[in-house]
C-alpha cells in the first residue's frame, strides 16, 4: 500500500477507543511542530470516540525524553497505550543520530518490557521544511497516523 498523506486513512476500519484510555508524551523541542502533532493526535483520539477524560497529555524536554516519559506512564498503570511525538531536525552534528537512535530502540524496549502499545510519533527530517510538511502541511499530520496506530495496536 503506498501511503502519500500522514491524515489519510480508512476510519471504517478504526476501532472505537471508548473503552480506552491513552497518554500522549510530546517533546518541547520544536515546540511549533510538536503543538501540530499534539493537535492532530488530540483531534483523531476524540473523533473516534476516545473520552477526554481518558486522554493524559505530558510534556517532556526534547524526543531523547520521550522513553521515559513512556515508561513513567505505563508504571502508574490503567493506561492502555501510549503515544509518543516528537521533532528532531537534522543540524550540523551527529546529535540527531544519537537522539533518533536512542528514542526508536528505547520506545520498543517500553512496549515490550510493559506488553503495551508504544507508538512511535517521532519526525526525523533533513530541515524544518520538511518537519512542517508533515505537521499538518502537505504531507499530512504525524500525530494523526499515531493516533489511528495506537487505537488499531489497542484493539489487538
Ligand atoms: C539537544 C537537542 C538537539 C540538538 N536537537 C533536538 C531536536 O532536534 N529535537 C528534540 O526533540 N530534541 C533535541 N535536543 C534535546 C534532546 O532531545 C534532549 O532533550 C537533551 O539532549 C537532554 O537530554
């Protein structure tokens, strides 16, 4: 199946999410991209029928947070999964590889040492053109295809 838009999906086969309860982590880092991702998580969660009461949203520093604030949900318990959303913009050194590196080893980790769906909403690009082209610009929203990911992971 080729994917062009981050927003677009078949909703009639997302399951209903009102009998979970889902935590959102967001990275402050490129907070102008990370608010859009935030936005269209949000707004997915709730058209499918998520209750707002059931949807925790926590900030962290940057993406390299981001596992542990996976962690630190799922061991307070009662949550069933867990986004996470994130922006790391490519600069002049060999951070972003660090960081990427660290962030999509570390959430699988989580979800396999919680047995919980850890869904990986983390924008690794080139430039910021490229972030904004996939927070709600051309290319769609990253925080909607987590979110519709996290509902079909909870439904399993
Ligand atoms: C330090 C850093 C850098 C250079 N770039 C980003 C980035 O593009 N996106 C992001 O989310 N976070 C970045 N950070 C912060 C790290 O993720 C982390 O918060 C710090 O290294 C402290 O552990």
């Amino acid at each position: 199946m080729k994917k062009t838009n981050l927003s677009d999906y078949d909703s009639s086969v997302v399951p209903s999410g009102r009998d979970y309860r889902l935590a959102i982590v967001v990275a402050e880092w490129n907070r102008e991209i990370t608010d859009a991702l935030l936005q269209g998580a949000y707004d997915t969660l709730l058209h499918h029928e998520v209750k707002e009461e059931n949807i925790k949203v926590v900030h962290v520093p940057g993406s390299y947070e981001l596992t542990t604030g996976a962690d630190l949900m799922l061991r307070r318990g009662g949550i069933d999964a867990v986004i996470c959303l994130g922006c790391v913009i490519q600069g002049d050194t060999r951070h972003f590889d660090f960081i990427c590196e660290a962030v999509s080893q570390g959430l699988m980790h989580v979800s396999l040492k919680h047995e919980k769906p850890v869904i990986f909403g983390l924008l690794t690009t080139n430039d910021m053109q490229q972030a904004l082209d996939r927070a709600g610009g051309k290319h769609g929203n990253k925080g909607v295809e987590a979110a519709v990911t996290a509902l079909k992971m909870c439904a399993l």
